[in-house]
C-alpha cells in the first residue's frame, strides 16, 4: 500500500501543482500512518481528484472528456444504513438536476484492514424490477436475481414493465436492509417518435441518469467499495442495448412488426431498421423533454477530443476498443479505425464480486 500511495501522490500532487517540499511532507504523514495502522485517510482534496483520476482513466468510458467537471460527494462521515440510504436519494435528486444531468459520485467510508465495507447490491442506483412468471420475464431481464432477493426480503412490486427497484444495501457484517426510492426524485422520459404517432402505444419510457453503484473505487491503494458515480446517457445504451438486447426487453421485433418489416428474411435489415428507429425515439425524446443525452456520434468526436487534450499533457489514452466502439454504426466513429492499449492505470474503477451470488 505504501507504493501505491506514493504512486498516486506523486501523480495528484504533480497535476495539482503542489511543490516538492508538499509531497515530502505528505507522503511521509501516510507512510507513518500505513505503518502504525494498516492504512491511511484521503485528504477531500486528495479524494476529489483521485475520482477524477479515476473516471479519465476507465478505458471503456467514452465520455472521458468531462472528467475534471466531476461532483465529488465525500459521503465518509456516515455510518448507518438510514444515512447511506439518504445519501443515495441525494445524489440522485442532485445528479438528476431538473434534467441537465450532472456527473456525480457519493464516496462513502472504505474497506476497512478488518474486512469491514459498505456495499450496494444494486447495479445501478435506478434500474427496473423483473418478474419471472409462468408466462415469461415481466420488467428487465437483467434485473430478476435481484428482484427475487428484494420480494425475499418483503419488497412488493407492482408486478409492472417498469417498477424502480428499492436500495438494498448492507455495511461490515449487519444483515441487509431495503429502501424505497421515492417516485418524486426519479425524472423518466416517455418515449415518442417523431414520425411514428403509433411509437407511444408501446407505453415505454426510461429513467433519466444511469448511476452505477456496484463498483469499487481504488485511489492510491484504498478502496472504496460504495461509491456510486454517474455521467449521462449516450443514446444507443437505452435504444441498442436495454431495449434492443435479445437477452434484455428484446423491442426489435415489436418495433419491427408496427413498421411493417418483412421480419423473415435478414437481408431486409428489419433490426437495424428497427434499432435506428428505436434510437432515433430515445433522442427525440429526451430532448423534446429537455434531459442531458449524448448521440454516438457527438460522442465520438467528443473523445477525439479528450484524446487530443490527453496527448497535450503527455498521458496516454487507455482504451477498450470493444467498448469504446457504440453498437449503433461503429466503423462511421472514428474510434472504429484507432487502436488502444487495453490497460486499467491507477485510480480507477474495478468490478467486485456480486453481495448476494
């Protein structure tokens, strides 16, 4: 741990524009304080660009330009569940921000040297419920093992396409707890077309910010395994993915159906008449209503860039190409004709394993 936070101080301090004299000082205070105790505390400064860090160094985030407007929430203090759950509904009613979304992260106190840890067990912090019934998955697929958990642990759904799943949350060795989000923080769009009038009959709509709650936060050798953190929508991760997926809302064949398309043949390209159509709806409607949404295109050019702004300042731009690539069109990107190197650099963000698998 001793290296990795001198790594990451040396680093932070640099950018910050701290001088020598700063960093000797400070790094000899944490390497006393890793020796004496196991570990070491954050400065908020330290904290707030060490989020930053992390979100300019995820290499399969195609926003990457915005990294520096990050919100760093220093949520540390807290230590019950009733306060983790407040300050969850915080940051969704202040990342929301009346539509013009606002990048946030809620960082919250870090895996301790005996084990102990606060953890979501949701993926994000506004996701939708699935039902299994004799007739097939009500909601989204993706969501039924936890479903299941919160009806468990006496949540009741209204058994609808689109019900928000309850904050289920557990700290160090307590047993789990749920927590309704109330609807009046949660802003969703209603989908529409602006050609097919018939596109508002399929009763869809989406939540406005996607706010990832399940991953671990590492900055200079702490982790942090509650911090959600969201940016704001790119157009085709509702219209390519949650909504098109086979294994998600799989609307593809709905869609095609009410445009009319031979769906029996794949060279009449119904999907991708349908997956355009689909997309073409999400922006349209996010923008009649007003919400921060990205088109694939726009944020192409906006990671060429952060690309360019990177080279500037001599760091090397990291990068899953797999990832980066949007599921709408990609050789018409310029990502499509680069080539990265696939390497996760400190800070960064990190999968950990499922609470309840």
């Amino acid at each position: 741990m001793i290296k990795q936070a001198e790594q990451f101080l040396e680093q932070c301090y640099k950018e910050l524009g701290k001088t020598e004299t700063e960093l000797r000082e400070r790094t000899g205070a944490v390497t006393k304080e890793i020796e004496d105790t196991g570990s070491y505390t954050h400065t908020y400064e330290e904290l707030e660009y060490g989020a930053k860090m992390a979100w300019r160094n995820s290499n399969r985030c195609i926003g990457r330009l915005f990294w520096n407007r990050l919100e760093v929430k220093d949520q540390r203090h807290l230590d019950t569940e009733e306060e983790v759950a407040g300050a969850l509904r915080e940051h969704i009613h202040e990342a929301t921000n009346g539509g013009r979304i606002q990048s946030t992260i809620s960082i919250f106190k870090p895996k301790t040297v005996a084990g102990g840890e606060v953890k979501i067990w949701n993926h994000q912090l506004l996701r939708y419920a699935g039902y299994e019934t004799d007739g097939g998955i009500i909601g989204d697929p993706d969501s039924v093992a936890l479903t299941k958990k919160a009806l468990d642990m006496g949540w009741k759904g209204a058994g609808t396409s689109f019900d928000i799943l309850p904050h289920i949350l557990h700290i160090d060795d307590r047993e789990p707890v749920w927590y309704d989000v109330p609807e009046d923080i949660i802003l969703e769009i209603p989908l529409r077309h602006p050609e097919y009038e018939w596109f508002r009959e399929l009763g869809l709509h989406w939540y406005a910010v996607p706010i990832i709650s399940d991953m671990r936060l590492e900055i200079g050798g702490v982790d942090y395994t509650c911090a959600p953190f969201n940016g704001w929508y790119m157009e085709t991760e509702i219209g390519a993915r949650n909504f098109a997926d086979e294994f998600r809302y799989n609307l593809l064949p709905v869609v095609a159906e009410k445009m009319g398309l031979d769906t029996n043949r794949n060279s009449s390209l119904w999907k991708d008449r349908a997956l355009l159509e689909l997309n073409q709806a999400v922006l349209y409607s996010f923008q009649q209503d007003g919400v921060s949404l990205v088109d694939h295109h726009t944020a192409a050019q906006q990671f060429q860039v952060f690309q360019r702004n990177e080279h500037k300042q001599e760091r090397q731009v990291t990068g899953d190409w797999t990832w980066l690539n949007p599921p709408v069109s990609p050789a018409t990107t310029p990502i499509f004709h680069q080539s990265f190197e696939d390497r996760m650099d400190s800070p960064n963000y990190f999968y950990q394993k499922c609470p309840f698998s």
